[in-house]
C-alpha cells in the first residue's frame, strides 16, 4: 500500500486531521460570516471520521459560537469505488 502518496490536507482546526483516511477539506467563504465546508474520505473512511473532521474544521473558524444550517453526507463513486462526502454550512456567531 502507498500510504506516503498523499498529502494530509490544509485544515482550519488547530487539532491535527482525524486520521489519514481524510483526503479533502474544502472551506469555502460564502460572506456574512457564513461558511461552505465540503471533507471527502476515502473507501476506509468512516462518516462519523467526516463528522468529527467537520466539528473540528467549524470549530477552528468560529470558536465556539456557531450554528449548523445544514449537513449531509453521500457518497462519490470514484474508479469503481465508492466513498463518503460530507457538506455542509455554518454560520459563526
């Protein structure tokens, strides 16, 4: 297995990345302090991995005073494979 191919990726949390399963973390600045964050896994990731990467990643932007507008979780077939997504929005209060 090559496990030394890929990248830990950029996180906004001061904590380290849940586990090495997580391949994306995409935090995207909707404006008004409202916030897009997208975290792919791979074909061993867990969702409740994606779940804490999630809290992780909303409370590295907003500290502790935030709301959740939305969250779900589907899954990307990628080359025959399928793996978890997580999206979902915040909004730091």
């Amino acid at each position: 297995m090559l496990s030394g191919c890929f990248a830990t990726p950029q996180s906004s949390s001061s904590k380290p990345v849940v586990n090495s399963d997580i391949r994306e973390i995409d935090l995207m600045p909707m404006g008004s302090n409202k916030y897009n964050l997208l975290i792919r896994g791979n074909v061993f990731s867990k969702h409740s991995d994606l779940r804490q990467q999630f809290t992780q990643e909303v409370e590295g932007v907003c500290t502790n005073n935030y709301e959740i507008l939305e969250l779900k979780i589907e899954e990307i077939t990628d080359a025959g494979y399928k793996k978890p997504l997580l999206q979902g929005s915040f909004v730091c209060n």
